[in-house]
C-alpha cells in the first residue's frame, strides 16, 4: 500500500488510522438540518433498498443531531447484531420449535428489510460509523472527522488508532488478531485509511475502491466435531448435495451445525467417511467449509455413504449431464424430473423468482415461499399473481399493513413485462419485451 501511495504523493511523511472491519450489513444515511432523512442499504445514497422507517428503530442511530453540523452530508456505517443478542433471539425461536438463525450478520441483513418496523424495534440491532461525507469538511484528518461525528451523537467504534508507520499498523492487526476474540461483534479484518484528508483527495479512487484504504482480513476460524450423518438436499436446477450434520461447534460466536460436502468429486478428494473428525472453519468468516479430515482420529468402522440414486424429493433418478466442453460427466448429480413435478426443485424456482435476482418482490422471503407452499397457496410462480390475500390476512403473523405491503410489491411487478406469459411445468418463463423475445430461468 505505501508504495502504491509513494507513486502519487511522493516522499511526504503519511500518518495512518487503523480501524476494525466489522461484518455486518452496510448502510448509507443522508442528514438534512441535523435531521435523518434517507437511509438506503448496499450503498452509496443512491442505489440499494430505502430502510429509513427500520433505521430510525435503532437506538444508536440519532435522530436529531446536536452541536454544529454541516446542512447536509452523509455517513456510512455498519449495522451489526451483537453476539448476546443474537444467542438470545435464537434462544427464543427454539422455545418455540422454530429454526434458529445462521449467523449475526445475515440476521442484521435481513432485519433490515423487513416490512414491520415494529418487529424491527424488537431486534438488539447496532450501528457502528467508520465513515462521514460532507462538503466543506472543517476538519483535516478522517481521525478528527470521526470524534467529531462522535460529539454529534453518532457511535464510533473505540478501537481505532492513529499510526504514524507501517510498524505501528501491524502492531495493531497483531493486537487485534489475538483481542477480536473479546469483542461482542462479528469482526473480520481491519481497514488501513491515510488519515489525511487532503492525501485522500489526491489518491481519489479505482472504479471498486478508493486508493487510500485497503483492508486486512483476518485467518478464518476453524474448529473440529464429527461427522454424525450425511443428508442430501435438491436445488433449484436439480442438483443433489450431500449436506454434512455434524456434532455442533462454535465458530467465531456462531454454532455451526451443517456443511455442504458439494458433491461426490469433493467427498472423494477429501476422503470423507461418516463418523471422521472434520476440520472446519468458516470462509470469510461466514460460511463453514470443510478444511481436511483428521486422519488420526478416524476409527475402524468410520463407513463410506453412498449417493441415492433416486431424487430424495421426487424419487426419479438422479443423473449425472455430460459436459461437451471437458468431455466428461459433471461432478454434480441431477433429479431428472422435469419442470415443477419435484416439490424441492419447484420451492427453489419460486425462490428464485421473487427474488432480486429475478423478479425482485420486495418482502418475499424464502421463508414466506416455504410457507405459501405448504398451505397449498403458491404451487407455480404466477399463482404469486393470484394470491387469496383475505385468507393471508388471517394467518399468524400477517396483518392489513403487512398484506398490503406485499399485495403493493407484488402488484407493482405486474407492469415489468406487458404482458407476462408463463410456460407451465417448464423450466423457462418467456415474456415478450418490446420487440424482443427472451427467456430467464425460473
């Protein structure tokens, strides 16, 4: 990094703040007159998911602002779910039979996004400043930016630290690596930014990322447990994949439970049998990935598990495609049913339609889907456009608000394509776009 900076700037003595990556979920929030006016997900004021209404639920996030403050600037920060609130939220959902959630930071997510602000207000959410925007900024150095936004009311994270060399900046990931342990947050690095405010402005940005901050990710954690037993699950194209159940272990604050063995080229390259003691750790910090089997563990009557041969949801066969490109089998095992006639394959492609890689419908979740389905109200994804919305409303958890906030979303889609035209029991949607003719995988 400083000889990339060296190139720009020169020779010119550069101080450094070394701040802590927390993984959360990202958000960017406009002030007006001291006042919040937007808060938008994933970006930079201008693109994402409008969450202002959520946003002003959390406690650490003011209102109204106090002291001298610019007319207008903006912030970014990071919203995160605390380890002891977490624990607890999944605490309360097993009580109750209900699935517990993954991890912290999926969980902030998808709070976020939730339709009910009340429901929202209930969760122990945090958000943490790393960064402010501002015209006119009265201040030098990104250090002082950020004790100032503290005086206004804005949280700022205590471990950060000025460096004024490169040594100094990697006693303080030294430091860190060890003392992230402690935190009550989900950290996964550390973010080095030149202090100055001017240096920044001459280093401006690469089309990614600006050049004056680069980040430091920390190794991921791993831990070991056994392997118990091995279940298969069926994705939206059909593919079969072996998931790992293993003795539940903490990783980084999170109990990890399940695995994905990929597929049968995967067990075979990591010589898996049931009963091994596996080597996990979570990529990224976030998802768990099998590292290596502890072959010094593995007992005489470990076994190996044989991939069904049928579909676990439909019972047609399972096949392995041809690739004409590497003129071999692909690793991957396939139901061979067709269509929506495999209830897993169809939930995935219902997923896969509301979601924002398809038809984007906001506040139609997996979990919803899941639930449409076992009530027998969605079956293929234009049943979404015929939805008994009175009968919705009588369900538990649902209410006129909530209803209505869907009905609108769904509604809204209507007018993407004039008009929609679904092919049933296909794999395809086809729809005609003006003069042109294209088709998207449901």
């Amino acid at each position: 990094m400083n000889l990339k900076i060296q190139k720009v700037l020169g020779e010119v003595p550069l101080e450094y703040t070394c701040e802590l990556k927390y993984d959360g979920a990202s958000i960017s929030i406009t002030y007006e007159n001291g006042k919040l006016k937007r808060a938008v997900t994933r970006g930079d004021g201008f693109q994402g998911d409008d969450v202002t209404n959520n946003i002003k639920t959390i406690k650490s996030v003011p209102l109204q602002l106090k002291g001298n403050y610019p007319p207008k600037f903006d912030v970014r920060g990071e919203i995160i779910l605390p380890f002891a609130g977490f624990e607890k939220m999944n605490q309360e959902l097993i009580e109750i039979g209900e699935t517990p959630y993954s991890n912290p930071r999926n969980t902030a997510s998808g709070s976020l996004k939730l339709q009910d602000s009340a429901e929202v207000a209930k969760r122990p959410l945090d958000c943490l400043l790393y960064h402010v925007v501002a015209n006119n900024n009265p201040n030098s150095t990104h250090f002082e930016t950020l004790e100032t936004a503290r005086k206004l009311g804005f949280k700022i994270p205590k471990a950060i630290e000025v460096c004024k060399s490169i040594d100094e900046v990697f006693a303080f990931i030294e430091k860190w690596d060890i003392k992230r342990h402690e935190l009550p947050y989900e950290t996964d690095g550390i973010v080095v930014k030149v202090n100055s405010l001017h240096h920044q402005d001459e280093l401006g940005y690469t089309a990614k990322s600006p050049r004056w901050a680069i980040a430091y990710k920390f190794k991921a954690r791993q831990a070991s447990s056994k392997l118990i037993q091995v279940e298969f699950q069926v994705g939206r194209t059909g593919s079969v994949t072996p998931v790992a159940k293993i003795q539940p272990v903490p990783i980084g604050g999170v109990i990890v439970s399940s695995i994905s063995l990929h597929n049968q080229d995967f067990i075979k390259e990591k010589d898996i049998l049931l009963g091994d003691t596996l080597l996990v750790e979570r990529a990224g910090d976030v998802i768990p990935h099998v590292v290596l089997v502890d072959l010094k563990k593995r007992k005489q009557n470990s076994k190996k598990f044989i991939f069904p041969l049928k579909c676990p949801s439909y019972g047609s066969k399972t096949i392995k495609d041809y690739n004409e490109i590497t003129k071999r089998q692909d690793a991957v095992r396939r139901c061979a049913s067709e269509g929506f006639e495999c209830e897993k394959i169809a939930i995935e492609r219902i997923k896969h339609f509301v979601s924002k890689d398809a038809f984007n419908i906001d506040g139609f979740g997996k979990k919803i889907v899941e639930n449409f389905w076992n009530l027998k109200l969605v079956r293929l994804p234009q049943d979404i456009f015929k939805l008994n919305y009175d009968r919705i409303e009588k369900l538990e958890g649902w209410g006129k608000l909530s209803v209505a906030n869907l009905k609108f979303s769904i509604e809204e889609k209507k007018n993407i394509f004039s008009p929609p035209k679904f092919l049933v029991n296909t794999q395809f949607i086809q729809v005609d776009i003006k003069r042109k003719r294209c088709g998207n995988p449901v």
